[in-house]
C-alpha cells in the first residue's frame, strides 16, 4: 500500500486515492522511534506483520483531524398559528433528508469496506506465513493417553506395535506399555522412567531411583527380570540401547557434571565418550540407526543446551548440529538416520522439530510437545504433551 500517511495522537492514519479515503490501525509501529517523521519524509509502518510505505503530508494535518460535519439541511418555517405535533422517535425533522449522504458520509462507507477487505487479506496472510514457516506440520495427530496423571518419556517397540512410557498414575513413576493406538495398558513396574527398548523388542533398559540413588536397570519387556546395571553413589540417566544390542549409552555424573557413557548390556565395560565442564550437563544419548554415532544434549560452549552428535567408538570427531539462544534437547535419530528429531523453545512454548542429521533444514513438526521418539518406519514421532503421550505423523 502507498499513500500519505499521517498521525493524529496515538493513531496512525493511510490517505489512499484522490477521494481522499482514511484508514485507521489501531496497531502501529513508527519506524525509527515513537515521533513522527519530518515533514515530507518516506516512512515506512507496519500493520500485523505488514509493511507499508507513505509520504508524511507537506501540511501537517491539524491535532483533531477529523472529517468535516455534514451541512444541516435547510427547514422550512413552522407557522406559529399551526400547532406542531411530536414527533415519534427517529421521525427526521420535516424539510430534513432522512439518510443524507455528503461526499464524507460516502468516503467513510468505502473506508469501512476496504478496511474489512484488507483485514481479511492480512489474517489470510498470516495463516500462510505459519504453514510456511512451520514446514512438517503435522497434520494428523493423536492423543493415546487421557488421564490426570503425568504420562512421559514414549518410546517405540522396535515392531512398532507398542509403546512403552513412564507414569505416576499409581502414585509412584512406573514404567507401561501400551498398543500403538493407546490401548491395552499394562504396568511393567512400579518404579522406574525413560524407558529404551533393546533391538529385538525382548528387554527394556529403564533408569528407576528404587535403591535411593537413579541408576541404569534392564528387564524382560513383560516386566520380569529386574537386573541392576550401575552401582555408583551418582546418578546415572537416560538409557539409550545401541542399534546392534550389545551397548547401552547413558548420562553419568560420577566425575561431576553430567557426560555420556557407554557400557555393555550387562554393565561392564564402561566407556566415558564426553568431558565437559564439572557443572555442565551433558545427557539424553541417541544411537544413529548404524551405531556409529551418538546425538546428545550439551549446555557446554554457552550455557544453552544445543544438539551435537560424536563418534561412538572413541568419542572423537564432535559437531555442534543446533546454536540458538534456546534450549534444543532430547534427540531422536529417524530409522533411515537422515533426520532427528528434538524438542526447542526457541519459538512460543516447548514444540517438536525435525533437522537433517547435518544440523541443516529446521523444521517445526507440532504446535507442542517434547521427549519425542521416532517411529521404526519412520512415519510417525510420539511425543509427550501436559502429561498425555500423542503420535503425530512426519509425511
């Protein structure tokens, strides 16, 4: 839009066309501070996100401008012998056009339309800006639990027929296990969290705090054979099993601050992969579907949690795969190990994105979420939101 702006106290005013039509933005912003520009200046304002151009007039318009009233209609002389009766309410006035329309009357009718159709255009603009911008939106999302507890930490049976969870929904953290469409719920124990299924969808690695301090557990994926795997007097986190079934990756904080580890599936062998700061966090370990590489959080460089990935076998060769001034955390290698997926709040609220193994082509994937897991076939993630775990589709 072009034309002569101006700007009366705190509204800003667009005079398009030679009938001189006016429209009002109640929200403005000046350009270059809150006073207007000098007088036959370019300026430049935005509308809801748009930009528009004007000339600031060569007469500054007066303080109140407004338009001008209408003329009063001539009236005929009532005969002082003749009693006048009342008139009804809303009677016009005799010699009185009932719907008087001066040229300013007609202005303000156009202006009224016009402003409902550039409202229109500029909502319809927004709309399209978000699709945009959110890339892989999905659109095809469904809740699985429903509950007053607080369902967390989904993740895919590697047959992508169930998914297990954690809850408190029996008053302590358990870890569940459900059908892929949220039935068939069954509770596996009644202490534990983020649990990680093992490649062949037999056994379950879980973290569970039942010996006093948060250690690293396996068990059959029914349950049965609870076996303890760390024995530190620190905590150890986030259970992530290797894509070949013989190593579980792990966040560890016996030398101070939390860094990544790898060990056997029976506990031994254990291998420190990071060495960050004693107040730093490294954690939330995930195995790219050839073993060769792990993903993980880190708030190491500049106190922001970012994703890297690194080199499994020895813990060399690390690259710095996000840099924002958000949180990104909780990756999630895809099945065909080109993307991860990973939860920011580098937008409103904590949402699920999706990134190139590369760090390359963010996109975000739902309007919430967090903790997300990808799906074997690499379709769908599910994630967890306000306590209820969803699966939203990636395609």
């Amino acid at each position: 839009m072009q034309g002569t702006l101006i700007k009366v106290g705190h509204e800003q005013h667009l005079i398009l066309g030679d009938d001189g039509a006016r429209y009002t933005f109640a929200h403005h912003e000046w350009r270059g501070g809150d006073n207007p520009p000098v007088v036959g200046a370019r300026v430049e304002f935005q509308v809801n996100g748009n930009v528009a151009m004007g000339v600031y007039p060569v007469s500054a318009p007066s303080p109140t401008y407004a338009p001008p009233p209408p003329a009063p209609a001539p009236r005929r002389p009532v005969a002082p012998t003749r009693p006048v009766a009342p008139r009804p309410p809303g009677t016009p006035t005799p010699g009185q056009p009932s719907a008087p329309s001066p040229p300013w009357h007609a202005r303000l009718q156009r202006r009224n339309v016009l402003a409902a159709l550039l409202a229109i255009v500029l909502i319809g603009a927004a709309a399209a800006a978000t699709v945009v911008f959110s890339g892989l939106l999905g659109s095809d999302t469904m809740q699985l639990t429903n509950n007053s507890a607080t369902d967390r930490y989904p993740s895919w049976s590697p047959d992508g027929r169930r998914i297990a969870f954690s809850s408190n929904r029996d008053g302590d953290s358990g870890i569940y296990v459900m059908n892929e469409d949220g039935t068939g719920v069954v509770q596996l124990t009644d202490n534990g969290d983020d649990p990680s299924w093992s490649p062949d969808g037999q056994r379950i690695a879980f973290e569970s705090y039942r010996s006093g301090v948060w250690h690293i557990y396996v068990m059959n994926a029914d349950g049965s054979g609870v076996v303890q795997l760390t024995h530190n007097s620190t905590p150890d986190l986030h259970p992530s099993w290797s894509p070949d079934g013989r190593r579980i990756a792990f966040a560890s904080a016996r030398y101070g601050g939390y860094d990544i580890y790898v060990m056997n599936v029976d506990g031994s062998g254990v291998v420190r992969l990071t060495y960050g700061s004693k107040r730093g966090r490294r954690e939330h370990p995930s195995w790219s579907p050839d073993g060769r590489r792990i993903a993980f959080q880190s708030d190491h460089h500049d106190g922001d949690f970012d994703i890297y990935k690194k080199n499994a076998a020895n813990g060399v060769g690390v690259n710095r795969l996000t840099n924002s001034f958000a949180s990104d955390v909780a990756p999630s290698w895809s099945p065909d190990g080109r993307r991860i997926a990973f939860q920011s709040d580098r937008d409103d609220g904590t949402q699920i994105y999706v990134m190139n193994a590369d760090g390359s082509g963010v996109n975000r994937l739902s309007v919430h979420g967090r903790d997300p897991d990808w799906s074997p076939d690499g379709r769908r993630i599910a994630y967890e939101h306000a306590g209820e775990i969803y699966v939203i589709s990636v395609e």
